[in-house]
C-alpha cells in the first residue's frame, strides 16, 4: 500500500489549459502510459466536470463520456476518476460515468457550500464508488469554516475531503493549518489540491504531507488551469528522495511528460503574468484563458481584469462576471480618453 495515493488530474484539469480540446487518441495514449506507470487514479473529465461542455465554460472538442470510456478501456490497474459540480454535473451524469467504468467520483464544490454535495455524495455511495469532497477556493475561507464544511461532506459519506487551493493562492503555512485541522477533525482521508500560480505548488503539497495529506493531486508536465498543477513526476522524484513511496515508476512518468504530454502543450507550462496575477489576487485558475479572450475583446489588461474578479470575490460558475467586468473597464477607459 502506497503511503501517498496521487491522483494525475492532466486529464481533466488540463483540460482548462488546452481549451477542452482533448480528442479519444490522446487521452487513450497518455491515460495507457499512466496505468502503465502505476498512477493509482486518473481523472478524466471536462475541465468543469461532468456537463461542463457549455458555452459558459467551453465546449469540448469531444464528448467526455468518451474520453472515460477510452480511459477505463485501456486502464486495468488506475481507477479512472471523474469530478462533479452540483449544478454543472447532474445525478444522471454521474449514474452514465459509472457505467462506464469510472470508479471515484470528487463532488466538488465552492469552500462554504458543501451541503449542495449531499445527494451527490450519498448517490455515488450507493453506486459503490469511492467518493471525494472537494472544497474549491479554499482560500476564501478560514480554517474553522473549512473544518465544519470537511465534516459535512464526511456526514454524508465522503471517504476523503480535499483542500482545494483553486486559486494557488494560499501559503505553505495556510495549507499546513488547514490540513491539520483537518486530519485531527475528520476520520477519513485528507487530500490537497495545488495551483503553481505562486510557484508555492510543490512546497505546499510537501508542507500538506508533512501534515497527514495522504491523497495528492499532481498534473504532468504541470498541465493543468492557470500555472498548472504539482507536477506529478517532479513530485514522484521528491516523495522517493524522502523515503515517502507513491507506488508510481518515475522513469514511466518522465518520459510521458516528455515524449507524450510535451508536444500536446499549446505552449509550455509557465508562470505567466496572468498565471501569477492569479495566485496573486485568490482568482479561480480556469478563469485564466476566459479573462486573457476577454482582455483582447475588450482592449484592456488581462491583470486588471483579474485583479477585480479577485476584489469582487467572483467563483466558479460566474464566469460571465469576466466579460462584464473587461466591458466595464472599457467603458470606464473610454469615458476617461
Ligand atoms: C472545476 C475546477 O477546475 C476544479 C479544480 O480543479 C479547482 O478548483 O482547482
Ligand atoms: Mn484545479
């Protein structure tokens, strides 16, 4: 049994990243790879989640019943995982995964809303899946919020909770009193979610371990939102150098970054300025490439925008917010030349 379980999330938090372009081949290649590589569980979703191919949050290229189903096919050892939004996601989305194979499910949802998870934690309990709560934006919410929040999700059947840290904004000592009173509080799993906008991801996955985390995220070749995720095979590299075993064969993981995930990048995984304006201002990272469209549209800084999402405490869902506020910015510009 490994000490840390990594979930590799290239396949569905990726997604944002390469505009949910992802096409049968390329997850059937990389998610071959990495069962071959041991990666105890892939994801592989639309980068919102099941039902998030919409023109609020991009449409995907393919449809992402068959991404999972080309996933599940060629993985006999990876559990193949899916993530679900109440609200983008539906209980009939999540029954279709299943039968096709997926085996986890991470209910997501924003920091302080975890009671809407509830028919959607206790359906995928019922359907014999391992089932996550996964508490986004976690930044936006101080630790006793946090704990009350993990604990109704276990209430409802959660075998883990993760701190999501969306916005790759928070620091490595928030993270370390966030999974700590998480691992005392609650009597399942601890997980965490980083964001490399601050280029704090692999610190605070370390400092989220050295808490009691024993469920990791990680992208390969950091092919996830904004600045992207911990990198995963980096991660595989750092956990064995310290004795810690995640069961994953680091030569397997280095070459899928570089000979499969590499040349699929539309440019390669950097912390741009959008990218740290990002971790900088607490802003969702799948707003990345939605405020960079905006900025371009409207004739205004991509920071700005950002910055103000950021000031007006924007989440996941309202992503319209982005156009009206480049719109505004415009118009204040104008009335100012
Ligand atoms: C829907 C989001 O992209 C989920 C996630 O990975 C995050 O909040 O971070
Ligand atoms: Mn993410």
């Amino acid at each position: 049994m490994p000490d840390i379980k990594i979930t590799e999330v290239a396949l569905r938090d990726g997604s944002h990243a390469i505009n949910h372009q992802y096409t049968v081949e390329q997850v059937t290649q990389i998610a071959r790879a990495l069962n071959e590589a041991r990666v105890p569980y892939i994801e592989v979703t639309h980068g919102d989640g099941l039902g998030g191919s919409t023109l609020q949050y991009g449409l995907s290229k393919t449809d992402e019943l068959k991404l999972i189903e080309a996933a599940v096919n060629v993985a006999d050892f990876s559990k193949i995982s899916v993530l679900l939004l109440p609200g983008i996601g539906t209980i009939k989305d999540l029954k279709e995964a299943h039968k096709i194979g997926a085996k986890m499910v991470r209910i997501a949802t924003h920091v302080t809303e975890a009671d809407v998870s509830k028919q959607h934690i206790v359906t995928a309990k019922e359907l014999g899946m391992e089932t996550v709560g996964f508490l986004m934006m976690s930044h936006m919410a101080p630790v006793e919020k946090l704990v009350e929040q993990a604990k109704l999700m276990e209430s409802y059947g959660a075998d883990s909770v993760y701190v999501v840290d969306s916005a790759g904004a928070l620091l490595p000592n928030q993270v370390s009193e966030r999974i700590k009173a998480l691992c005392s509080e609650l009597n399942g799993n601890v997980g965490f979610h980083a964001h490399n906008n601050l280029s704090l991801a692999m610190g605070n996955t370390l400092a989220a371990i050295e808490q009691g985390a024993t469920r990791i995220d990680g992208s390969i070749r950091c092919l996830g939102a904004g600045a992207g995720n911990t990198q995963t095979e980096v991660l595989v590299a750092v956990l064995e150098k310290m004795g810690i075993d995640t069961g994953i064969d680091l030569y397997k993981m280095m070459d899928i970054a570089e000979y499969i995930v590499a040349p699929i990048l539309p440019k390669p995984q950097e912390i741009t300025k959008d990218g740290l304006t990002l971790g900088y201002a607490g802003v969702y990272s799948s707003f990345l490439l939605h405020a960079e469209r905006a900025a371009k549209r409207f004739n205004v800084d991509s920071r700005d925008i950002l910055i103000e999402l950021g000031k007006r405490e924007i989440v996941g869902g309202q992503e319209d917010m982005i156009i009206d506020v480049a719109a505004e910015m415009a118009k204040k510009n104008k009335a100012v030349v």
